[in-house]
C-alpha cells in the first residue's frame, strides 16, 4: 500500500485529540495523531502490537500502569491486549 501526503482524513474520537491511518497491512498499520495539552487517551488495548514514535511535544504514556515520560524521538512498543493511556503535556 501506497499514500501521497495529506492533512485531510483526520477523525477525532475524542476531545483533543486528532488521528489518521495513513497505510495498513493484514496485521499491521500506521496512524499519525494530532493531541492537544491536557487531552487523555483513555485506557484501551489491541489484538496486535501497537509501535509508535513522538515526533513533538510530550506526553505520558502508561503501559500496563507504568508510566513512561516520552519526548521528541522517544519510542515504544507495545505488547498485544496490554492496557495502555496516554496523557498529553504539551501540543503534539
């Protein structure tokens, strides 16, 4: 799967924070977020391992109730059906 650059496409399942899937495989796909300060990812998990890259601003990620202060070019993996949040400490 191919696909050009786009602003367009963003949902917004929640206040203060924006997603897109850009591409997807059978057991794979990548997003691109847009969260404002002071939004919260509620607690969730999935079937298939969730990888991601910060590439601004600062958030706490909380993987299986350890929490994880990430920064610009922090990165992390996380297992399949582990519980995870996020809260959001500057734009992003």
């Amino acid at each position: 799967m191919f696909a050009k650059h786009s602003d367009k496409g963003f949902l917004s399942p929640v206040e203060g924070i924006e997603m897109k899937t850009l591409v997807y495989g059978e057991k794979s796909l990548l997003s691109r977020f847009h969260l404002k300060k002071g939004s919260r990812l509620p607690a969730h998990s999935h079937p298939h391992e969730q990888t991601g890259f910060l590439v601004s601003g600062r958030i706490t990620l909380y993987i299986d109730q350890e929490g994880f202060p990430v920064e610009p070019g922090d990165s992390w993996s996380i297992p399949r059906n582990v519980e995870y949040r996020a809260e959001v400490a500057e734009d992003i």
